[in-house]
C-alpha cells in the first residue's frame, strides 16, 4: 500500500486514535485525520481508511470508497446493533472485546479479528510515580441494577480509588 492513511475519530488528546496516529507517523507514513466529518473525495484508491470507534459523525458514501477500509470498534458492550450495523461498510472489522466477536460472525462478517485495548508506555507508565490508591477504574459504572454497578459501587466503596 503506497496511499495516505485516513484515520477518522473523535478528536481527543486521550482517545485510541492518538496512539495509532502515533504510531503510523512513527513508521514514517502519509496520514491525514479527520476528527470531522472527512471528504471522500481526497480518498484516493490506493489510501487506506480507518474508522476508529468512537467518531463525531458516520461518513455518509462510505461505500462508495475504492480503497480497502478497516473499523476498530471499541465500545461494542454499549451498542452492540449499532456497531454491528456500521461494520458491514467495512472490509475489515477489529473489535476491543473478544466476547463479541461471535455476534459480527453471525451476521456474516468474514474479516473480524480481536483486537484488544492497549497503551503507550511513553504515557501510561512511569516508575517516578507511587501508588495513591489501592483500586482504579477507568469507564461508566453504568445503571443502578446492572451487574456492572452493583459489583463495583461494592468494590469502589470499600477501597480508596480514584472517583
């Protein structure tokens, strides 16, 4: 592949297209982001388009593009039809959590692969720092009632964390 690598997302300091927009420009690679809605049209066959979940608006004639495209979606667990649907203007589907994987198989999506959560170590680790609280989270406690709440309002609440 000898094009431009689009990656389209939200633009944010902290979200997952920041580490792969990093690590793109470090293997020296043509990349333009869009962090709004980007032209088609400047998408050429040979360039490559990554849709990285989540993005401020879905790129209408998507399928339209002659060029190989490539979702990573990330927040699956939250909307699952939605993310299902949007996959199938993809060639190939990465997805963060691997439980999910069956459910794009199903509705017959042959190119799906796990891709799970990663970090920069350049960000994310540094020995200089001591450790403030016994438990972090990191995400939505989500609805009073869910599995998810009431495990970790128990957790949370009897740890020092990080609120």
């Amino acid at each position: 592949m000898n094009g431009r690598i689009h990656v389209f997302s939200l633009g944010s300091n902290y979200s997952t297209a920041v580490y792969f927009i990093k690590a793109i420009r470090s293997e020296g690679r043509d990349l333009i982001y869009w962090d709004k809605y980007p032209n088609l049209s400047d998408i050429k066959p040979k360039d490559f388009f990554l849709f990285i979940d989540p993005a401020p608006d879905w790129p209408l004639h998507l399928e339209k593009l002659k060029c190989p495209t490539a979702a990573y979606l990330i927040d699956v667990h939250q909307d699952l039809i939605l993310r299902l649907n949007l996959s199938k203007f993809f060639d190939i589907v990465f997805v963060a959590q691997k439980d999910y994987l069956r459910a794009f198989l199903n509705i017959g999506h042959k190119n799906v692969y796990w891709l799970p959560l990663g970090c920069d170590p350049e960000i994310h680790y540094s020995l200089k720092h001591t450790r403030s609280y016994d438990v972090g989270f990191v995400g939505k406690l989500g609805s009073k009632g869910t599995w998810r709440y009431d495990v970790l309002t128990a957790v949370l609440s009897k740890y020092p964390s990080n609120n």
